[in-house]
C-alpha cells in the first residue's frame, strides 16, 4: 500500500493575483504551463465549485476529480477521484482507493510585490519524484507567462 503525503511549492510571481489565478485556470495558459508535466496536456470541464473535471494527456489518460473549492482569486482545490485509462474512468480499483481521494490545493496570497503561489499537492511515492522535479518548472513557465503578458 502506497501512503499520500502533501508537498508543496511556491513561487513569487511580480502579478495581481487575479492575473496569476486567470491565466492559471485559462484553457490556453493552462496547456501551456502544465507542458512541464506531460506535453499536450489539457483539461475538460469547469472550474466551478463542485463541478467535475478531467485532466489529460494527449493520449486522453489522466485523472478524473471535481472541484472541491473555488475561491475567485484566492483559493482552488482539486479533489482527485481517480484515473481514465484508455477513455474509462476507474474510481473504485484497489489502486486508486489506496490513495483516492487526493488534494490539489493553490492559494492566491497577495503580496508586496504581486503574488505569492502556494502549491501543496498530496502525492503518493511512485508520483513524488516527478511532481518534485515537474512543478518548479511549471511554476516558472506560469510565472513567466504573468509577468510578460
């Protein structure tokens, strides 16, 4: 049995929270930070509170969760429920109860000098190493795309 624990990352970002949440969320912008983690990925659904969303690769395995909590500018947290393999979605497998439900949590704290990102993520250990090596590229790519646009 795999136990979750949380990570978490942060970036200082030179950029209105709403600008830094907007472009986080935005189905471009999205596609274009996230391609630290699988290139091509991308997301269906809504952001809204209590709504589902996939998260997928280009291939359309990825993730099933639903918005635990949206908080405009603020506060997002995703509540992971399970994968999609091969256009299934499996959120009743011994695999995926071992860790389901799982937390992606991004807080907005507004600073002196713009945004303060705060990422925790709960992982399981076959997914730690690439969380830690992916996110501070993907917070760089974001925080780069906030601060030139």
């Amino acid at each position: 049995m795999s136990a979750v624990k949380r990570i978490q990352f942060e970036a200082e970002i030179q950029a209105p929270a709403a600008k830094v949440y907007d472009l986080m969320i935005g189905e471009a912008s999205y596609q274009d930070w996230t391609s630290a983690f699988v290139e091509g990925s991308r997301f269906e659904g809504s952001w809204k509170q209590g709504e589902r969303i996939r998260f997928l690769s280009p291939n359309g395995d990825g993730m099933v969760s639903e918005i635990a909590e949206n908080q405009l500018h603020e506060f997002i947290s995703i509540r992971h429920l399970g994968y999609i393999v091969n256009g299934e979605e499996d959120t009743q497998s011994e695999a995926v109860r071992i860790w389901a439900p799982a937390y992606e949590n991004y807080t907005f704290e507004v600073t002196r000098k713009g945004t303060r990102l705060v990422v925790d993520q709960d992982v399981t250990e076959d997914f730690e190493d690439h969380m830690r090596e992916a996110w501070p590229r993907a917070l760089e790519r974001l925080k780069i795309m906030c601060e030139s646009k």
